[in-house]
C-alpha cells in the first residue's frame, strides 16, 4: 500500500464531512445510466474491476489521524456490489446513497446491476467524494460505459492524484497556491460589509427547490443574445439579487471550478474541484453591462481556485465575507438554442413549482445556490441559514430568479 497526502480538493472535502457529520451524505456522488447492449451480471463486475484497475481514485482510502488523514492507495479493491431485481433506479440510488462512506475502511465505491431476464439493464454508483469530484463522476462512468460495451478507453495520460498531491506540497505548488491566496485577499478587500439577521427557524438550515421551465428557457434566450454561457448569466442574476438584498455595491460569491481547464487535466480522476471566487460591481442598471462584468469575473476565478484550504482559511479569518455559493450541477451545461419565444416564456411562468426539499441543523454553508434539472426545465434550490433569511426570503429569492430573467428575456 502506497501513502501521499491528500490532495488540496481533498483537504476541502474533508473539512465539509467534518463540518456536516452525521449527515455529510449529502456530498455522495450518485450517477444512474442504462445500457445500450446486454451484459451479464459476471460481465459487468468483470468491467468494474477492469475500471478500478485504470482510475487509482477507485482504490484509495483514508489512513492516518483523523486531524491529519492522508490517502492510502491499494493495487486492488473489492467494493460493494449489489444485483438487484425488481426495484426501483432511484430507489436503488437514494439507498446507496443514504448513508456516509467509512472512510478508512470501506472503498470508495459502490455498485448496483439493475437485472431483468439475466441481463444487466441499468448501472447505479456511489462514488465517495473524497475520491472523485462531479466531473471525475462523469469521467468513471464514461469509462465504466466502454468497458460494458467490451470496449477499451483510451489510454490514461492524466494526473493521478498521488502526482497532484506531491506537486502541490512542492516549492512550485505552495508558491502557485500563495499567489492565488493574495488573489483572494486583493478581492476580499473590494467587498462591501454587509449585515442581515433573522429569527433563526428550527431546524436552524432549510432548503427550497423551484422547478420552471420560464426560467430555463428565459435563461437561454438570455445568455444567446449577450453570447455569455447560461452558468455565467445565472450566477450574474444570483450576486445582483444579493446585492438588492444585502444593499452592498461591491458583492462577492463563490462558485465550483473543477481545475480541468488545462489539456492535461481534462481526465484527471480526483477530487480537484475547489472553490473560485466572483466578486462583482453591481454599480449599473444596465443587465447586459453587468453580464460583461460577470463573464470576465468568471474568467478571473476559474484561474486562480488552486490553492491549500488551510492557508487560504486563515488568510481570510476576520475579513468580510462573501455572500454564500453558487454551484451549476447540470451535466455539460451545453447550451442550446432557446425554443420558446417571450409569449410562451411568460406563460410557462404558471408551471413553475416550488417546494421545500431538505432541512439540517448543521452549518454547511449559510446561502448555497445550485442549479440542475434538464434543458426544458430547471431546478434551483436554496439551502440558506433562517438566521440569513427567513423561509419566506428564500422562496422570495428563487421566485425573484426566475421573475428577472423572465423580464430581462422580454426587452
């Protein structure tokens, strides 16, 4: 067995599992797919190996103090795997998921073939985020498809987290990541101090979820006239409505960046993804003006969101703080053509549904935005501190969402 520190995105994982437990579940990566060509059950687990072998992300565990954990990686892993006949995709998927991995012994994968008639019909995994982040997800389960269809990947070339581990402890990693550090702090200084407080709710952390196919569409048909991504104008639409509610000019949030932007990384298998940040002047009634300053502050945080958590966390204690996180789920986030004009927009406003989806009494975060759902219909969901907002601030906030891009889709 083989020890190397944990990577800087895996040290960032570990303070939120730490910061969430019991319920850190809720960072599990699920994905469900179906398959194409029929498969064995004994073929199937003979391409999981095959997969475990090509991704050593698949085969590492946590070792050492739990202070100071480090990972430990195997020649070999035998997860859990389930055959399963008669329930339900998601059922499967919720139940593997329900519950936190054991990070020190269990592997950081689990598996389910859906069977009908012998044959493997659809695939569940868990996939534990100390081991791959949302696009190393999608990496495992491209590859794992090809190997179902007794296919070979290509050849991995990427980075393998050991070798992300030992640059970043390097001469060369601790002076890129001071330098993205002294970024943050040149940024932190140009935020605005803000303050807003509310009769906390038990439980103290609630989340909402608001389903519009208004919103999707609008959100498109935005985004293709200021030729910006839909990402980019939403997280635009989010800071500007936190501004309105913070009364802060200079506002600041920050956003997932998966660091795969250079070639070589692009099939990295880890847990690389860490946070960036957006700081914005909402000094300009102009929405199309403020999408132009939201697109270069994107550009200026997916380069500068490598860096060692710890460091950053005490540069920036005592400094004022961002309003809260905004986190695209969709997978690809490919933008297509809108399809519906500014008559069918606004009367698509009447399907949208909003629900409260979860609720915790644990700090993960006090204003996290995420955004997923399908082309025709998106989801947003709040999960905010009721001492932040109350219940019906966060539904104000997501109606709000939809209610400006509707407009701004109409000018």
């Amino acid at each position: 067995m083989m020890e190397a520190p944990l990577t800087w995105g895996q040290q960032d994982v570990w303070r939120a599992v730490v910061a969430a437990e019991p319920q850190e579940q809720y960072l599990n990566l699920a994905r469900l797919f179906a398959l194409q060509h029929p498969v064995t059950p004994e073929q199937a687990r003979h391409a999981l190996d095959r997969l475990i072998i090509r991704h050593e992300a698949l085969r590492t565990r946590l070792t050492g103090p739990r202070a100071t954990p480090r990972q430990a990686l195997a020649e070999s892993a035998a997860p859990q795997v389930e055959v399963v006949e008669g329930e339900r995709p998601h059922r499967v998927s919720e139940r593997l998921s329900a519950a936190p991995f054991d990070y020190w012994n269990e592997w950081p994968l689990r598996a389910a073939f859906l069977v009908a008639d012998g044959y493997v019909r659809q695939v569940v995994l868990v996939l534990c985020p100390l081991s791959v982040d949302g696009p190393a997800a999608d990496l495992v389960v491209r590859d794992f498809r090809v190997l179902l269809g007794r296919g070979e990947p290509p050849p991995h070339q990427a980075d393998r987290p050991r070798d992300l581990a030992a640059w970043q402890v390097s001469g060369d990693g601790r002076g890129h990541s001071d330098e993205v550090v002294a970024w943050w702090l040149e940024q932190y200084a140009r935020i605005d101090p803000f303050e807003l407080t509310a009769t906390p709710k038990r439980p103290r952390y609630m989340e909402a979820t608001m389903s519009s196919p208004a919103l999707a569409a609008a959100v498109r048909t935005v985004a293709a006239r200021r030729r910006v991504a839909s990402s980019t104008a939403l997280l635009t639409g989010a800071v500007s409505l936190a501004g309105r509610l913070t009364g802060q000019r200079t506002c600041g949030m920050r956003v997932n960046v998966d660091n795969r932007s250079d070639r070589g990384r692009r099939d990295v298998v880890s847990t690389l993804a860490q946070e960036g940040l957006v700081v914005l002047d909402l000094g300009t009634p102009d929405f199309g003006e403020l999408l132009a300053r939201g697109r270069q502050a994107v550009s200026r945080a997916d380069r500068r969101a490598e860096f060692n958590p710890y460091t950053m966390e005490e540069a920036l204690a005592g400094r004022v703080r961002t309003f809260g996180r905004f986190d695209d789920r969709r997978p690809g986030r490919r933008d297509q053509a809108p399809e519906l004009d500014a008559r069918q927009i606004r009367l698509a406003m009447d399907k949208t549904d909003l629900a409260w989806t979860d609720a915790m009494d644990r700090n993960i975060c006090d204003f996290h935005l995420r955004v997923a759902g399908e082309p025709d219909r998106m989801e947003v969901s709040l999960y905010a501190d009721t001492g932040l907002l109350s219940p019906l601030a966060i539904e104000a906030y997501l109606l709000d969402l939809e209610r400006l891009f509707v407009e701004e889709s109409l000018v």
